[in-house]
C-alpha cells in the first residue's frame, strides 16, 4: 500500500482561550489589593496607559460626544498596517476619551482614625533572647550559644520542640551543659516558657508562684490527666481533701497560662476592606461596588498621536499598537470584572434577604449552581469571583463563600442551612447547665422537636467544627 500526501480542507470548532480572555480570568479571583498592585504595574511597564488623577475628573456634560467618536485611531488603509480587522473604535470608545466620566459620583469616605491602629508586638525569640543577652556570660562562653539554640526550637505557645540530646547534638555540646542553660532559659520572662509538655509548663509557673509542695503542684504533678477529665470527687479522695479545699486549688490552676508564648506570638490584625456594600434602599438591599483606592485608568493622548498615518516609523507603530492593545483589553478586562461581580452580589442578595434581615438563623442554603443560572454564568466564573471578596452586610463583613453552604431539609418542608444549624447548636450548649451538660444524642432530640432530623455523628462533626470540646470535658467541678 502505497503512502500518499493530500490536502484536505476541514471545518470545526474549537475553544480557544486567547490572550485577553486568559487575563480576564486571571482577574476575577484577585482581591481588591492584588488587582491594585497589577495595575499600578501595569501604569509603570506600559506607556499607553495612565491614571486619571483628581484633577482631571470632568462632569458627564463636559465631555464632547464628537471629540469622543473621533477615530483618532483609526487602521491605516496599509494592509501591512492593519489592525487585523478589529474596530477598537466601536468596541472600546468609551476608554477612548481624553477625558473621564465616572458613570456614578464618588463617595467620599474617611479613613479611620490612627488612634484605631494596632502596633505589632515584638516576636517571642526576640523578647528571649534580649534577656539572653543581659545574662552574665563572660565566665560561660556556652550560655549564649547554647541559649540561642534553645530558644530557636521554641514553638509559638513557648514550647520546646527539641529534645535535649537533639539540641545537643547541634554544637556537639554535653547534655549536662544543655539541661544547665534549659533552666536558665526557663527562668526568663513569660514564666512557663521554654517548657517541654503542659505539665512542665504549669509546674514552672506554680514554682513562680510559691506554691511548691502544695496540693496546687500534686494535682498538677500527679493528677493532671483526672482534673482534665473533671474527675474532682476521685482527686479530692486521693488527696485527702474537701470539695471546698479542691474547688480553692483548682482556681489556682485556672489562672495558669497553659500557652505562655502566645502573646508574643499574635498574628497582626489585618483590615479587611469589602468589595462590595450592601445598602437598602427603601424595602430592598442593593449592592455597591467599593471602588475606594482603584486606580481609574484610560489611553494616555499623548502616546496615541503616535498612531498616525503620517508617522512612517515602522518599528514604533508596531511597539505603539502592541501597547495600545494591551492596555484596552486591560481596561476592558477589569470593567468585565466589576460587572460580574456586581452580578453574583446582586444575585447572593436576592436570595439571602430573609438573612440581611433577620440574622445567622435565617440563612439560606445555597450552591453555586444557584447564582450562576441566575445569572447565566459557568459555576467555575462564579466560584472565582467569590474567591477572596468581602461583602460589607447589616450582620457584618463576610466572605463571599460565607453565603455558599448545603442544607437540610426539616419536617415542615423547608430547606435550613447548615450554618442555622450550627448557630442552634451553639445556642442550645450555651444555654446548658455547665454541671450537667448535654450529651450529642441529647442536643439530637431537641433539635428533632425543632423539626431538624439528624444523626448523632452529624452533630458530633458540626460541634468539632465549632471547637466545642465533648460533655464529660465541658463539665463545670464547682
């Protein structure tokens, strides 16, 4: 069989993503900030692009509507010079204009005050190792080295990670010598740091105290596992003592700092600034885009001159077109972008006003699947405008996927939340008796008669969730 070349004309279809279609959706998960720092980029790598400043605002009725329909840009009749057949004019004239017309008047907004702003605390090493410093070690060249290496291997609750063979191991130095420096280190500020379990820690703490050889240090030293078990009747007998003598050294132990390096440790406050306010307007909410601190961009004039027909500078035509289509499709991308988000706030608001208004309980279930037949999207467009946006409510600053959550159907036919749920839960655990709380199959037939049919394990999942610890742990002693 003989091999044969044949050309062959083929008609189908494809999705292709092109350039402006890939930057498109790169925008859509990108926070509020994150898109700030592209564009501001974007101003500096590329010349046809500049922000508008406050000088330049206009009024909508300053703007010449002949000035703006001004083909300014026009392809050159060159076919070599063409613009491949696409008509910039018609499809991005409104990002055209010299000059600018907000489509809304911008609000104002104060900043707040800079009382309102929190300072950073210093990190724990650093607090150690500034009373490290202060030790006298002229006659004890190991104290710091040794010291250093400790506090390094300390975790953000002040605990000891490493054993003292391993940190030994380090600098080749003796294990005697590394005990000697742990109980140095032991001794600084916060009390407790430096300890290598829970036991340890509160031990140091009691020592602090003067409290050595009482039943405050038995029961921690003997007993810690039967006091974590709200066993008291069994630690009283042990001990020999009284509920009343109990109830006085288990306060004691309450006022330990199980977590002594966690103060200096906290993670830095961070501001959220929310995409997207939900203002009601007369019997109904609607969604404001927060353009705060965006910077308004538009096609610099000057560097547009440069596209006429009579400049023959092939080479800088060519630069001048790559860089004005660029900076459209940009303009473009992130105005697509504002839309769509204003889209899916628009929708999650029709679907959860019974929440805006009455609270947590009233939340809705909700898919993605919901909003985007609501608004004729993919579930994959709508899921990468939620990512990383806040939206400013009457019940607060919430994510956007806050409102996204499966739900369950209760005996009178209506489909409740699964957050509703873990807010009655919570409700009902706060409203126990502490002395005898609630068991998991307990909370399950109070909800039952509430309607709400579920297993014990479901509750078991929603409470662990929550970081609610089990009955036998919530029990109160006294």
């Amino acid at each position: 069989m003989a091999l044969q070349q044949r050309l062959q004309t083929r008609l189908s279809q494809k999705l292709v993503l092109t350039p402006s279609l890939q930057q498109a959706i790169k925008l859509l998960p990108m926070s509020t900030l994150e898109l700030v720092d592209l564009l501001t980029q974007e101003v500096v790598e590329n010349p046809m692009l500049e922000e508008v400043t406050a000088e330049d605002l206009e009024p909508p009725d300053a703007v010449n509507p002949a000035e703006a329909a001004k083909p300014e840009a026009a392809a050159d009749k060159d076919p070599q010079e063409s613009w491949d057949d696409a008509d910039y004019e018609y499809f991005f004239g409104d990002y055209l204009d010299d000059g600018y017309r907000p489509h809304t008047p911008r609000e104002v907004r104060e900043l707040p005050p800079i009382e309102n702003t929190l300072s950073t605390p210093g990190a724990l090493a650093d607090h150690l190792m500034w009373q490290l410093s202060l030790q006298p070690g002229d006659d004890d060249p190991l104290l710091r080295d040794i010291g250093s290496a400790i506090i390094g291997n300390l975790d953000d609750d002040g605990y000891l990670v490493a054993s003292v063979a391993e940190i030994a191991a380090m600098g080749d130095w003796d294990t005697g010598d590394v005990e000697r420096v742990l109980r140095v280190v032991q001794g600084f500020d916060p009390v407790g740091v430096a300890a290598r379990g829970l036991r340890e820690c509160l031990m140091l703490q009691i020592a602090h105290l003067g409290l050595g050889g009482t039943a405050t240090e038995m029961i921690v030293r003997d007993h810690l596992k039967l006091l974590q078990s709200q066993q008291g009747q069994e630690i009283a007998r042990r001990l020999g003592l009284t509920l009343d003598e109990l109830k006085h050294h288990v306060g004691v132990i309450r006022q330990l700092d199980p977590k002594p390096g966690s103060r200096y440790n906290r993670t830095a406050s961070q501001h959220v600034i929310p995409d997207v306010y939900v203002v009601k307007v007369e019997d109904r909410y609607v969604a404001m885009l927060n353009d705060d601190g965006m910077p308004q961009l538009r096609i610099s004039p000057v560097y547009r001159r440069l596209l006429d027909k009579n400049n023959d500078n092939r080479e800088t035509r060519a630069y001048v077109k790559e860089k004005f289509r660029s900076a459209l499709w940009l303009i473009k991308s992130v105005d697509q972008r504002q839309k769509t988000i204003h889209k899916v706030a628009t929708s999650i608001i029709s679907f959860q006003q019974e929440f805006l208004d009455r609270g947590i309980e009233f939340l809705r279930p909700l898919v993605l699947r919901n909003v985007a037949d609501d608004i004729g999207m993919h579930e994959s467009t709508v899921s990468r405008v939620v990512n990383n946006k806040y939206m400013h409510t009457p019940q607060g600053v919430l994510e956007m996927k806050y409102f996204f959550h499966s739900g369950i159907s209760s005996a009178y036919g209506e489909s409740v939340s699964s957050v509703a749920i873990k807010q009655r839960i919570r409700r009902i655990i706060e409203e126990e008796d502490s002395r005898k709380p609630l068991s998991d199959s307990r909370i399950v037939r109070l909800l039952q008669d509430d309607g709400l049919i579920l297993a014990r394990r479901t509750i078991a999942k929603y409470r662990e969730e929550m970081k609610i610890p089990t009955s036998s742990r919530r029990r109160v002693l006294f």
